[in-house]
C-alpha cells in the first residue's frame, strides 16, 4: 500500500483517531472495512 496515508483524509475524525491509537502506519478506512469483514468470517457470522 504504498503511496496511501493519512493525508487523503484531509483533516476530520481520521487522522485524530489513527494518532491517538497510535497507530504509527499510514491507514485508510478501506482497511478497516476489510479487517472487520475478516474478523466478522472468522467468528462465523454471515456477512451476505
């Protein structure tokens, strides 16, 4: 993922959140779509 970070937010609640997490990789909310997709699977729940 290179090339994508934080600044293609601009400013709003993204970049607040990923520095208080600190969250030190450049991240986007496509992510975290696809990480709580992920987790949903896993745990078994139907996500169709």
């Amino acid at each position: 993922m290179e090339g994508l970070n934080r600044t293609g937010y601009g400013s709003g609640p993204v970049p607040t959140i990923l520095e208080l997490a600190e969250v030190e990789k450049d991240a986007r909310v496509h992510d975290a779509r696809h990480t709580a997709a992920t987790l949903l699977l896993e745990l078994g729940v139907d996500i169709l």
